[in-house]
C-alpha cells in the first residue's frame, strides 16, 4: 500500500492567541474607560469569580496590571518573533478606543498603543489577527444600556469597527468580530459577553438565566457582526473578516438513539446555530423550531434578514480545548470544560482543571465542520491549563504540555489530509495570562512563562519553557518535527 503524504500546506499560518483584557494591564491608563472585565475579581476552579458594580478597595482584579504587556509588549513580541510565529491573535479592548463606549470621538491615545503594538508586529513579520471583541465591552454599556440587549450598542459597536477599520486598513487584513460569539447559547456566558447588566450576575454564571434576553443579545451580535463585515469588505475588500465559535464536541455516551440525536442536537444549537447565521447568512430551521418551542420571541427589525446575507463572514475559526458526552439519562456523571459542563467519557483523561483531552475530537470536529461550510478553517485556541514548576536554575519542564499540543498538531495534520482546508492554528495564551474562567495566573498556558501569582506577587519577567523551544522547531520545519525528545539540544 503507498503511503499517503500527510503535511502541512506552505503557507500554513503557525501562531498563539491572546486577549487584552487577559494579558494587557494598564486599566485605567491614557483615557482608557472601565471594561466589564476590568469588574470582574479573581477566583479559583472551586471559587466563581464575582461581578462588582463598583471597584472595591482590597478585592482583586486580575485584568487590571493583568501581565503588564501594556508596557512589557516589545519584549513579548520579540519573543514571539523568536519562536517564528507567522501570526498572532490578540484583541482591541473597546473601552480603550471608546471609553465609555456611547462617544461620539475615539480616544487618540487608545489608537497610538494599538499603532506601536502592530508596528513592533511588523519588525518581527507578524501578521496580526484581530479579535474586535473579547469578552468585553466598555463598562458603561453594561451599566446604562443593559449591554447587548439593547439594540443601540449596535450601532456603537459598528462606530468601534469603523474607527478600527479606516485606522488599521494597511495594517491588519484578518478580523474576528466576536470571540466564541456562541457563548450566548449558554446560561453561562452572559456578563463574559456584555449581554447583561451588571447587577444581575454577582457571581459569573451564577446569576439567574434569561434564555429570551440572551438570544435577543446574540440576535443584537449577529447584526452587529454582519454590518462590521460589510462595512470592513468596503474600507478595504481585501480584509479576511471570520467568525469565531467556541467549537464544544460532544459524542453520543452510548449507542442508544435517543443519546446520538440529542448529540446532533447540542450540535447543532451549540456550534452550528452561531456559524449557520455567520456563515450561510441565516438563522437555520432548528432554530426556529426551539425559538418556538421554547416560547422566545426574538424581535427583529425589517431589514435584518438582508443584513446577515449581506454580512457572510470570509473563514470560520474556532476554539477547541476538549469533548464530553452527552446522554438521554439524567443519572450520569458530569465533568467541567470551557463553558458548559458535559458528561464523563471512559475513554477520555481529564486536566486538573477537569477538562477532557481528546486530540481525536480535533480531528473530527475539523471534518464535521468543513463538510458543512467548506471554507477556510483557523484553530484560534486549543492548549492545556496547567499548574508549572520553575526549577532551581529557573527552568520550566513542561513536557505535558509539549505532549498535549504534540497531539492536537497530529490530529490537525490527519484533518488536512482528511482534505479539511486548515489554514492556521494560534495555541491558547501562547504567553502566560489571566485565565478567563477563573481569574488565576497559576492557570497556565504559555511557552513564555511570567513570574506572577494568583495574588498578584511577582516579578513580571519573562523566561523560556521547554515548550518554547519545542514550538520554535514545530514553526521551523512547518509541523514536521514534533519530537519533543531533542528539546534539551534546542535549548543550547
Ligand atoms: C476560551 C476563551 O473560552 O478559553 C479565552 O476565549 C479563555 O478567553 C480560554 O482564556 C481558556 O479558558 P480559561 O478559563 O482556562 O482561561
């Protein structure tokens, strides 16, 4: 039998991920407005993180000094360009550009950071991927307009884009509009999304749920993406404007029907009702039908349906970090994972923050997806959270780490030999950074690890990981040497 030639296509765009509100600090610095996630204290995998309405004296806040990249971003960046990444995915924190996010002028100061930010990227060749919105937006909105369930931040989030899109035109060509947009589908994610005001979320996915105000929210962000992506192909048609989906694989626990349709259910309310709207221009036929059984009434204005056909996206993307099951019998056991809890699967080990790692699920979910939509596909987190010890001479063997992505990066080759159109891949919080979920530092993703806990004690230097040198050949030979085996000869 010949053996078929598994690879990677030349152009493969090799990179890490990040947010502001997760790595930038400087909170309140040159005209910066409050963000919702500057209200948001720090917690533990057992401990929520609480929503405050106002900043308390003596509570911690982890996005504030976060890992100072505000300050710190060249070094961060030449190390970026040290490993060889083609492309880093970062975002625009809003109420950096509009403080208070109903202005009427940028703030100038705002837009110079983000100028010297991209400048730094281009020395380093560096082509920046733009998340416009990360799960934040500015605090005010949250407060005055009940964030996105309010048409009017609509209009505020295109005014956003627009600024974005007319400053950054010879700078950037690769956009998302939102992060994990399908955050809204679960009773989770509301206060992450801006979708709710403040005070009905004292501690984050706690608060009660209010499915007809999220879908009305998600309904807003849907607009608001398609009128971005309409607006960006205009300013300059050759912008690459993508969804981005927090892409849950879920498996049937057993053979039993009831079990593998209820799998393509979550499926498709889950993954595909999001990507549906962005990608085909409107809302599918499922969900009609559960908007329906379930009594919601999302309102729309004449003129919407126009506005998702018209607003396609160009490429999809996607987190995608583990699968659980899914079963029609309510007695089986649960396990955690980004976002939303699912069942235990035998077959699958879990990470200590209980997130089952499936390389496998990668594969399937690429080819799941493609065989939908086929267009580009860019995995724009995946990674391992886990817990690093420096060793005496400051060294940090993350070898699980290394073993993790090792894996993913195999399964994402069989997807492109599977025929998937996979064209980048940015791990997970390539720098050590605030963890969304929790609030910690000791939640740790990087090849660049940062001396800061979950107090906030620390130095703030940067050093090496094993995984850094490992990475850096990965990039180097376009995902052909995955042997971590020869990491100590990299290092020398
Ligand atoms: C994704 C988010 O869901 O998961 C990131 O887009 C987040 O912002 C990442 O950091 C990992 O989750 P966590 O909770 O470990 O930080």
């Amino acid at each position: 039998m010949n053996t078929f030639v598994k690879k990677f296509p030349e152009n493969f765009l090799w990179g890490g991920a990040t947010a502001a509100n997760q790595l930038e600090g400087g909170y309140n610095e040159a005209g910066k407005g409050l963000s919702t996630s500057d209200m948001l204290t720090a917690g533990t995998h057992t401990t929520r993180r609480r929503v405050t309405l106002e900043q308390e004296v003596g509570s911690n806040y982890p996005s504030h000094e976060a890992i100072d990249y505000y300050h710190r971003y060249a070094e961060d960046i030449a190390l970026f360009g040290e490993m060889g990444f083609k492309v880093f995915r970062m975002s625009i924190a809003w109420s950096r550009i509009f403080p208070n996010g109903d202005d009427t002028e940028p703030n100038e100061e705002g837009l110079q950071f983000y100028d010297r930010v991209f400048a730094e990227l281009k020395k380093h060749n560096i082509e920046p991927l733009v998340t416009i919105s990360h799960y934040e937006a500015p605090f005010a909105l949250a407060k005055t307009y009940n964030g996105w369930t309010n048409r009017q931040l609509v209009d505020f989030y295109v005014r956003y884009c627009e600024t974005l899109f007319n400053r950054y035109k010879d700078t950037v060509k690769y956009w998302l509009t939102f992060n994990e947009i399908n955050i809204l589908t679960m009773p989770f994610g509301s206060f992450l999304a801006g979708a709710i005001p403040p005070e009905q979320s004292e501690e984050l996915g706690a608060g009660p749920d209010d499915e007809q105000k999220r879908y009305q929210a998600l309904h807003h962000q849907f607009i608001a993406s398609a009128k971005a992506v309409k607006l960006g192909h205009e300013i300059n048609p050759d912008f690459q404007i993508g969804c981005m989906i927090a892409y849950l694989c879920s498996y049937p626990l057993t053979a039993n029907p009831d079990d593998v349709l209820l799998a393509q259910q979550k499926d498709n309310l889950t993954n595909f009702l999001c990507s549906d709207v962005q990608v085909r221009g409107a809302y599918p036929g499922f969900a009609k039908r559960y908007f329906a059984e379930q009594g919601l009434n999302i309102v729309m204005e004449a003129g919407d349906e126009q506005i998702l056909r018209d607003g396609r996206v160009d490429f999809y993307t996607c987190s995608y970090y583990s699968s659980t099951c899914v079963s029609a019998d309510p007695e089986q056991e649960q396990i955690g994972g980004n976002l939303s809890m699912g069942l235990k699967n035998p077959y699958l080990k879990a990470s200590e923050w209980e997130w089952q790692i499936d390389p496998q699920g990668l594969r399937w979910s690429m080819n799941n997806i493609y065989n939908r939509y086929g267009i580009p596909i860019m995995v724009v987190e995946n990674g391992l959270g886990a817990v690093d010890t420096v060793e005496a001479d400051g060294s940090i063997h993350d070898a699980y780490r290394i073993d993790y992505l090792k894996q993913h990066i195999e399964a994402m080759k069989e997807a492109i030999a599977d025929g998937v159109e996979l064209v980048g891949y940015t791990p997970w919080g390539c720098i050590d950074l605030v963890s969304a979920g929790t609030g910690e530092m000791k939640k740790r993703y990087g090849f660049i690890h940062v001396d800061k806990d979950n107090d906030g004690n620390g130095t703030l230097n940067r050093s090496r990981k094993d995984s850094f040198h490992w990475y850096k050949q990965v990039i180097a030979s376009n995902g052909e040497q995955l042997d971590p085996a020869t990491v100590e000869a990299l290092k020398a």
